[in-house]
C-alpha cells in the first residue's frame, strides 16, 4: 500500500517496540502528605473569601444607616459677620449667613429624594424648617418697622414670603430668593434709600417677639413632656419640638448680638445693657443644647435625662430676661437716650 510505504522500514518488518513496565517498578503515594505551608495558605485563601463576601453584605447592609448619621449636622455656631463687608442691616447680614449655611454646609434635607440618606432624618429636618420660619418672621417685622411710603418695605416682604416654605416645593430656589431681596435691603439701606426703623424700638419690638417663641416652645415641650404615651428613649414628635425650639433660640441670640453690635450706645445704658447681657445668655445655654440622643425620659430616672424639660427651664428664663430687656428699654427716657448720643460723635449717626 502507499500508507506502508511511507513508514519505516523497521516498522514494517518487526513494528513499534514497547516495553511493559511492571507494577514492582511503580512508586505509590499512599502515604504522601500535602505540604502544611499550603495547607495553610488554602486555609487562610478560604477565609479570606468567606470574610470577604461576609464583610460586603454587612457594609451593604449598614452603609446606608451610617450615611444617615453622617448626613446629620448642625451648624449652631455664632454667626460672624465679615469685617470684609460693612452691613447697613446687621440683621439681614446675619439672616443671609444662617440661609447660606444650611444651603452650602450640607444642604437643604426637605429637597433630598426619599432614598437619600437625609431624607430619613428627623431633627435636621426639624432645625431648619424652624430656623426659616424664625427668619421670616423676623423680616416681616423688620418690614414693619421699615415703612416704604406708608407700606411695609418690599424686599423684606418679599424675603418673609419666600421663607416660609409651601408644601411640595424646594426650598433652595425660595432660599436663595430671600438671600437675594435681604441684600437689596441692605443695598438700599446703604444708599440711603430705605427706611432704617429705630435701634431702639426696634430692639424692643423683636423682644417681645422673641419672648413669644419661647412661650409657644414652652407650649410644645410641656405638651410632650406630658403625653400618656412617652416612646423610648423619645419620639419623633419629641425630637421636632426639641430642635425647633433650638432652632429659634439660636436666630433669637444672634438677632440680639446683632443689635448690640450695630448700636454702640448699649455700652452707655447700664441697665439695658445688664439685662442685655442676661437675654443673650439665656438664650445661648438653648440655642446650644447638644445631646447625642435626645431623651424625654422621667427626670429621675438613674440614666436618662429629660432634653425637653431641661430646654423648657431655660427658655422660661430666656422668656423673663428678654422681657426684661423691653421693660429696661421702655424705661428709658427720650431725653436720656439722646443725651448718650450728644456723649460721643460718633454716636450721633446711629442715634435713632
């Protein structure tokens, strides 16, 4: 055949050679061992994916709750005007610095979607729907006492309009509305073409305004503390009362610091300035209240305290020093008040 010819002639003639091999000359295994350095490392290789897998479903698992606690923060520090800008209206400075704060610290938590992690918060939420309200109560005022041909003033009741939040709508375009007709006071006011009310009315008027809040956080707190039903350690309705009285407490403190800063005549007044002096103080134990978790506890428990009877008692003292505040100021003799400006001036510009 053509196949055959083509192998070598050895195989044609006595074919391929093999040698049988016995069993006798096979080497057995029965009693080999694996190496303990692999056993080891196939061990250690196993683990590793198991705790692996393990550790990717729990942080699945607490990402999200973590992310919620980390969302959470409260910026209740003094507000400090930049010496950079000279506010005409110390107090639309201060409002436009607690609206930026909230808007560029860590956002606005009633715009989030209902899967951000804010959006599951309670006393954020509770903080700035309440410091908005403060403030735009404070600018309907300070619209009154800023008359424009016989009206109040424009801008302001603009700002007042804006923050006071509809339902349904982001607050961060209405925000930063009222940021902007709050510095179109202040521009005005600058120029001379807006009404600046009287230091001192003025300083009475948001007084008995602030004392107000306190009546009607006292209101709340008491409401709570009182309930049949008391949650463990409190319940939401617990954590909204707590931060919205906080909440107005700290526009309140730095309402008044922004008083006393804008009208240097305080300092000749002894008895406005003392009772000044104890308002602000009132108001600042309040406003800056921190407790990791709030409690509305019985207030002789052995481990926790009441956080809403504790803010009641110093809004109660709040509430008396800032009436005393309008009392001291309503005491005050027309002819004294202008006998202090005569003293220096420099005081006579910011006599009213």
């Amino acid at each position: 055949m053509a196949f055959d010819s083509r192998l070598p002639a050895a195989y044609q003639e006595e074919g391929p050679v093999v040698t049988r091999i016995g069993t006798d000359h096979l080497v057995t295994f029965d009693y080999a061992e694996p190496s303990p350095i692999m056993l080891f490392f196939q061990r250690w290789w196993r683990r590793s994916i198991l705790m692996l897998k393990v550790g990717t479903v729990v942080g699945a698992v607490l990402a999200y709750p973590v992310m919620t606690v980390m969302s959470h923060k409260i910026d209740d520090s003094d507000v400090v005007l930049s010496s950079n800008q000279a506010w005409a209206s110390p107090e639309a400075g201060v409002a436009i610095n607690k609206i930026a704060r909230e808007l560029e610290g860590t956002g606005w938590a009633g715009d989030r979607a209902s899967w951000h992690p804010q959006a599951r918060l309670t006393a954020m939420p509770a903080w700035q729907k309440a410091t908005a309200d403060a403030l735009a109560e404070h600018a309907r005022l300070l619209a009154v006492m800023s008359p424009v041909n016989g009206e109040p003033d424009a801008d302001l009741t603009a700002a007042a309009r804006l923050l006071h939040g509809m339902p349904g709508d982001d607050m961060r375009p209405r925000l930063t509305s009222a940021a902007e007709a709050l510095n179109r006071f202040d521009t005005r006011s600058a120029r001379g073409l807006a009404t600046q009310p009287d230091r001192m009315e003025l300083l009475k008027a948001e007084s008995r305004l602030f004392a107000g809040w306190a009546e009607t956080d006292l209101a709340d707190l008491s409401a709570q503390i009182n309930a049949e039903t008391v949650e463990w350690p409190a319940s939401r309705q617990d954590i909204i009362a707590f931060y919205g009285a906080k909440a107005r407490a700290h526009v309140a403190r730095e309402m008044l610091l922004a008083s006393e800063r804008a009208d240097p005549r305080f300092s000749r007044m002894p008895d406005v300035q003392a009772t000044m002096t104890k308002a602000k103080e009132a108001w600042g134990h309040a406003a800056h209240m921190k407790p990791l978790i709030v409690s509305n506890q019985p207030g002789d428990g052995m481990l926790m305290a009441n956080h809403l009877a504790s803010m009641g008692f110093y809004l109660s003292e709040a509430k008396a020093a800032t009436l005393e505040l309008a009392d001291a100021i309503d005491a005050l003799p027309a002819e004294d008040v202008e006998s202090v400006a005569q003293l220096d001036p420099a005081l006579g510009v910011a006599a009213p």
